[in-house]
C-alpha cells in the first residue's frame, strides 16, 4: 500500500493544517498519509474523526509527532 509523506515541522499555523487538508484531498483508499509534525494537531484529529479517516500516532524519542491517515474503511455486509 502506498505511504505519501508530509513533513509539516516548524511550519506557522495554519500552513500545516492546509497542506494536510490538500494531501487527505488526494489519498486513495488504499494510501496511507504518514505525517510528521513537531506537536500534536488536535484541531486535525476532530476534522479525521469526523470526515471518515483513521489515524494512528506516534512521538518519536525527537518529539516529532508521526500521525499515519487512512480512510476509514466502509463496514462490511
């Protein structure tokens, strides 16, 4: 499955908000986006919890914050 990465570190608000918004506009549904950004967006957990993504985080010993986005598969049956 392919990974499109966005490396959003030390970018001003709300250019690290945009360019996601412009990367989940082009994911397919078997992409994965892998987002790395230096604090946790949770402004962008509400948006993908509510616009049908699933998303998975991890702080790297760093402190950059790597978030893996998928489309949230549709339920079976």
């Amino acid at each position: 499955m392919p990974e499109i990465e966005l490396d959003v570190r030390y970018l001003d608000p709300p250019e690290p908000m945009e360019r996601a918004i412009d990367a989940l506009d082009r994911l397919k549904p078997e992409d994965t986006l892998r987002m790395l950004i230096h604090r946790e967006p949770h402004p962008l957990y509400q948006m993908l919890r509510e616009s049908g993504y699933t998303y998975k985080v991890e702080q790297q010993p760093d402190y950059t914050y790597v978030i893996l986005i998928r489309l949230r598969p549709p339920p079976a049956g």
